[in-house]
C-alpha cells in the first residue's frame, strides 16, 4: 500500500485569501512545488483535501472549484510538480446541513485512500488550521501544522484545542524535510 500526504488547499498550498473567488487571486506559495517534487521522489502521493464551503454559501460554483484547481496543477506542472488528487467538499453544515466530506470529518481522506490505495497508519496530514489536525486524527494519519495561513494563530492555541502535531514547521518545505526519510 501507499504512503500519502493529504494536503490542505488555502494557506497551505497555495496563499490564503478567505474565499478564493478571483483566479487572479491564486498564487502558490514559495517552494511548494519543490516540497511536492520531493514527496514525489520519496514515493508519497499527494492528495489535496479541501473545504470549499464558498459553493454552499454562493460565492462561487463547483465548476470555479474546478478550474482552480486546474489551473493550480498547471502551474505545479509548469514547476515539475504534480498531485495525485484533488478532493473538495462543497458543503456547509449550516446550509447544506451535515456531511462526511466537510473536514475534520474523514470522507474524503477515506475516499482517496480506497481509490488510491493508501495506507492511513503511514501518512501524514498537512494543514494550517485544527480542522487538518483533527482530520489527520480521526482519519489515523500523523499531523503536520504549517505556520503559513492561519497556522501561526493554530500553533498559539494547540494546548487549548488539545491538539499535537508531529511537526510544526514555517511552511509545506520544511515540513516535507521532517517528514521525509
């Protein structure tokens, strides 16, 4: 089975904007594609996991989720980088009412790994907010916190939330360096 590293989208991967409604407003951020490149030579997939609750609320609609995330490969393909996946929940428990895909639920890590055939016990999920962290949990993956987006503000309140990742690091390179063999 396979190793992955489940992957937040907004602070994580790419700038952190609070409702990406703009292509314009899509920039990845610095040396995310090398972490990628790395992860991919040390034989993890790279699975993105992302809450995109803009579609409940009429922000924006699924097919916009779909062309950033279109874009965003072709810009890490233009990098030498690449993701295995990319899964987005739609949904906003207030709205749409209850999911299993919305993080920190699993569904979604859960999906991939069937499709992907990934071992839980030996991957990781990155993230910049406790809804990563209590996913990585529930799904009994390891957790990783990225200080980038709302990161720094999660780190100040782990103790509070009782939360405890493996790694903390400034952003996704150094937490791929810890993470790699």
């Amino acid at each position: 089975m396979s190793r992955a590293l489940f992957l937040d989208r907004d602070g994580t991967l790419v700038r952190e904007v609070d409702y990406l409604r703009c292509m314009k407003d899509l920039e990845l951020l610095p040396g995310v594609a090398q972490a990628l490149q790395d992860a991919g030579a040390a034989g993890f997939l790279r699975l993105v996991i992302t809450n995109q609750s803009g579609v409940a609320r009429g922000f924006f609609g699924a097919e916009f989720v779909a062309d950033v995330h279109r874009e965003m490969r072709r810009r890490l393909q233009g990098q030498g980088a690449d993701l295995e996946g990319i899964y987005a929940c739609p949904h906003h428990p207030e709205i749409t009412g209850p999911c299993v895909c919305r993080k920190p639920a699993p569904g979604l890590v859960l999906r991939a790994a069937r499709e992907h055939g990934v071992d839980l016990a030996r991957s990781w999920v990155v993230g910049d907010k406790p809804a990563d962290l209590e996913l990585g949990r529930r799904a009994g993956c390891r957790t990783a916190l990225v200080r980038t987006g709302y990161g720094s503000a999660t780190e100040g309140r782990l103790g509070e939330l009782g939360l405890r990742p493996e790694v903390i690091a400034d952003d996704l390179s150094g937490a791929v360096e810890e993470i790699l063999p």
